[in-house]
C-alpha cells in the first residue's frame, strides 16, 4: 500500500474544536487536519510523522538497520540516517524543553529562543579507537543531544551531529556536550589539524522572520570573505566563497537573466532548481535549514561556542538592519556595523567577540 493511503486531508468533517495528537494545538482550517496512521496532525507534525515513518522504512533488511536502545540508535549510524529531530530551548526559570516541532515567531515572542541552531563536527580517532563504543557512550552521556554519523571523508572516526538547540541553551545546558568533546580531545581525536574535516552550523529555515532576512544573512557571508577566512581558520574548496555557483550562473539556464540571491532562495525554498551546489560558504539545499560550511573543526568547545555566536550574532544584526542602511552604509559589505552590534550586545556574544579580537577581524582593513 503506497504511503498516501495513510495521509487523508480532512476537509469539514471535523469541528475546529478539535487539537492535534502529538502537540495539542487547535486544528484549524489555516492549521491542517490530517489524518496519519489514524491520528489526527496538523501539518507541523504530519511533516514531522512523515520524516520518521520515511526513517523506519530506510532499512529494508532489519539486519542492516542500526542498533537501538529505548528507541535511540546506538554506534555509528549511516551518513543517509536522519534521526527524528528534537528542538532544545530553555523556559523562563531556566528548566530545560525538548519539543518536537520548533517554536517559530508566532509561538514563542522572546526572540532568546531564537534561531534554532545545530552542528556537524566532522573529527578523526585514533586508531585504537572503537567508534561504535565512542559514539553509543557520547549518545548517553548528552542525553542523546548528539548521534554520531559516518561521513566518507574521514578516514577513521565519525561526525556529530547535535540536535537544533537555541544559543541561549548551548550556553547554559551543554555541559555533558563540552565535557565529551574534552574526553575525545585527551584521547587523541583530532580535528583543527585535519584538513579533510570541517565544523558545520545549520539554521533552521524557520527562524528567519522572512526570504529577505534569509537573503541579507547570506550576502553578508558571501561578501565578506576575507573577514570570514580570518575568523573560521578554514578557506577551503569544500566552503567555496564563489558566488557564482550559489546563483548558478555557471550554466546555460541563467544566460538569458541572472538570478539574484532572493530569487534563488525562493526558488528552493520553493522546492524549484535542486542542482545548487551544496559545498559553498551557505548551502540551502537542506529542505529544513541554511548550512554554514565555513568553520575549521576544532575539540575545544570555547571555540565552538564562539562559532555559535557569531551565527546567532548576524542572524540578530541581519534581521534588525535597515535597507537604508544596506544600500548607503554597505551594511553587509563590510564588518563595520556588525562590529558595532556585536560589541554592543558583548554580554550575549562574549565568545564571539574573544575570539573576534583575538583574531584581529574588528580591525579596519588596510587599503
């Protein structure tokens, strides 16, 4: 039986009193009433069901599939795997929250729960190592916050892959995250020092306030690269700075008219042009999120923070910035507004700014 036999749009069967099975919010007309294996979702969460339904069905041979522990998966898992994702924020009185579906502008006003931000920390192990040890012991240790990956381009270790967490989170409840990553940093694990491995963030999509928020997020990036360079540590083929590929101008599609940013965002936000090349500074070819690959992988975790500040940084200052000042203070050409905004939010950037200052990039530049 083909999946759709399982997915039913209600239409006016059902009184709008009605809330949905996973996360009780009211099914409305706006909302989505979907019927899914007989529970009633909305479409937040039938999106969510259907993402986990597709993981179940990945391993056709029960052999093959990986090893579970009270529904977690346990070792190594496979690099097409995509665990059901859990969005990490903490509450007012500072308790910690895991939902399943991440709270968006309309849910949560405190813009402190915003961005929802996750890593891939690609590290190799030394030869003594047993990575499925390694990796079921850090699945447990965070509380499952992070699963451990295979990727093709370490030759012996694994990536991991942490859940999407707010910054106001990594800052506070991390701790068993920063005392594993120290653990591997003891035994031998490397990261900064190999080139084959690289520290991504990924942005949920939803936590731009708009397309062109997401637009002014990825022209600063792209234009500012000497800047970018000197802060990450890593200028590499597999991050490229090439605008030109981003709006894939490369081809005979755009000889006619060539795309702006916003254009391609909507695209592929849209669904629409999937041959982008995804080893660029921003990839957005992710359905769910904008992926910075522009960070050199490093085992101490102050850097690591600092990496999460400053997205979470320009992702505020981005949102915030005037068209007025796009346009006449080349805003995102440069890093001298940002400069300003960083230092004056330093109590919630204070390892982004360290490291910034360490690195000399709030420096003017010589002509």
């Amino acid at each position: 039986m083909g999946k759709s036999s399982f997915i039913q749009r209600e239409v006016g069967d059902m009184p709008r009193s009605n809330n949905c099975e996973r996360c009780e919010c009211v099914l409305s007309d706006d909302n989505g009433r979907n019927r899914f294996y007989g529970e009633y979702l909305c479409d937040s969460c039938l999106e969510y069901a259907e993402h986990e339904r597709d993981e179940e069905e990945m391993y056709e041979d029960e052999e093959d599939a990986p090893e579970t522990e009270n529904g977690r998966y346990q070792g190594v898992i496979a690099y097409s795997s995509k665990p059901y994702p859990e969005f990490h924020h903490r509450n007012d009185d500072g308790t910690e929250s895991v939902t399943r579906r991440p709270l968006t502008f309309e849910h949560q006003k405190k813009q402190v729960n915003l961005p929802y931000l996750s890593c891939e920390l690609e590290a190799e192990a030394p030869h003594f190592a047993d990575l499925d040890e390694e990796a079921t012991r850090l699945g447990r240790k965070t509380n499952h916050l992070v699963y451990c990956k295979q990727d093709c381009s370490i030759n012996y270790g694994f990536e991991i892959v942490s859940q999407p967490m707010t910054l106001d989170y990594i800052q506070n409840n991390t701790t068993s995250f920063k005392e594993c990553i120290e653990v591997l940093r003891s035994d031998g694990w490397r990261a900064w020092d190999a080139s084959n491995c690289g520290f991504h963030i990924h942005l949920e999509k939803k936590s731009f306030v708009d397309e062109k928020h997401q637009m002014k997020f990825i022209y600063f990036v792209f234009n500012n690269k000497q800047k970018m360079v000197k802060f990450t540590g890593r200028n590499s083929s597999y991050a490229s700075y090439d605008l030109s590929y981003f709006l894939n101008v490369n081809g005979d599609e755009w000889q006619r008219e060539k795309p702006t940013i916003l254009k391609v965002i909507k695209n592929r936000n849209a669904g629409h042009d999937p041959h982008y090349n995804r080893n660029l500074a921003v990839n957005i070819m992710p359905e769910r999120t904008c992926e910075l690959r522009v960070f050199k992988p490093s085992m101490r975790f102050s850097t690591l923070l600092a990496y999460f500040e400053f997205v979470h940084c320009l992702w505020a200052f981005t949102k915030d910035i005037s068209t007025f000042d796009v346009v006449n203070k080349k805003a995102l050409k440069s890093f001298d507004m940002f400069k300003t905004f960083a230092m004056d939010n330093r109590a919630q950037y204070s390892e982004f700014v360290n490291r910034a200052n360490g690195r000399r990039i709030f420096e003017k530049e010589v002509a």
